[in-house]
C-alpha cells in the first residue's frame, strides 16, 4: 500500500475513533489512549502529516525536547552525568512517585494537562525518547488524569513494527495494548 493511501486510512480511522470516545473507552478496557502505529523510519512524515491535519484542535508534545529540558533542570552537565551513570535497576531519576521534585514523568503529565486547559487533543510525539528512561506508554496512559479526567482522548504516536501479528516498539520490544486503541 503506498504511503498515501495508508495515511488517508490511518488519518480516517483516528478521526473515527476521536470521533466515538464511547466506544473508545469500551475497546480500551476504561483507557482514554490512541496508540497511532507507524514504521519507525518514517516517523517525521508521520508527525508532519498529523501536524497538517490537525493544526488547529491539537497540541504536540514533544517527549525529546521534555527529556532535554529535564536535563537543562540539572545545576550542570557534571550534576546529571552522576547521577545517571548510578542508576540502577531500581533508580527513579525520570519518573519517582515519591520524590515532590518535578522529574521526565511530570512534565509529560503537565503537558498533558496544559494541553487539556488550552482544550486541545494532545499528542504525544518523539515517544522513542522513552527508551532507557524506566517510563512506559503503559504508565503514561493509566495516569488518573489521563484516564479521569481528560476530555479528549491522548495521542501517542507509537514508532512500531509488526512482527509475526505482534506489535513491537521500536522493533524491540512487544507492546502494551491494554488500555488502548490502537491505529494500525
């Protein structure tokens, strides 16, 4: 299929489901999540097919630029190579729920949230920059908020590949789909 008609069918098929929130939700398992699927080699010809489309109603959220922000909100360069070269499996520096300092998990919620206050759909982009960083799509869209109280449901374009009818993230690792739908 080439790559026109594989986005015009992508494009219809979210504004149907952006459109049935109700049925959204019953697919989902009570999620409020839209997992829009692409190879990740065309990843910008994605983002820019979505930032056409929805140019007025929606707000981008950029997970790279959030992960170099929050590593602008160390004192220096030195500060965060510390610590980050002690993480451990069972360290939290991206995303704590117990430490009040803001961390990578905040901001993409504060976005969130931002996006929501300025009533637009909001859509999670550059997602990959998840990889390594301990949070998973899966925590971002069983978040309360996300789940409760969001009007529109979050877009989270997902750079995957289908292998042997399983969806893998990155092509590395199987993907979460349970409280989601996803655009395929």
């Amino acid at each position: 299929m080439s790559f026109q008609t594989e986005h015009k069918n992508k494009i219809n098929n979210l504004t149907y489901q952006l459109n049935n929130t109700d049925e959204l939700r019953r697919s989902s398992n009570g999620g409020n999540t839209i997992l829009f699927t692409f190879p990740p080699k065309e990843e910008q010809e994605y983002i820019e097919l979505l930032k056409n489309h929805f140019a007025n109603n929606a707000e981008f959220i950029d997970i790279g630029s959030l992960f170099v922000s929050f590593i602008d909100s160390f004192e220096n360069m030195d500060e965060f190579e510390e610590v980050y070269k002690s993480i451990n499996p069972s360290s939290k520096i991206f995303k704590s729920e117990s430490d009040p300092t803001e961390d990578l998990f905040d901001m993409i919620i504060n976005a969130i949230k931002q996006a929501s206050v300025n009533q637009k759909i909001p859509i999670l982009i550059k997602t990959g920059s998840l990889s390594g960083t301990g949070i998973e799509n899966q925590n971002i869209m069983e978040h309360k908020f996300i789940m409760n109280e969001l009007k529109e449901p979050l877009i989270i374009l997902y750079p995957s590949i289908l292998k042997e009818n399983e969806l893998y993230f990155l092509g590395i690792r199987v993907a979460n789909k349970y409280r989601c739908t996803l655009v395929e």
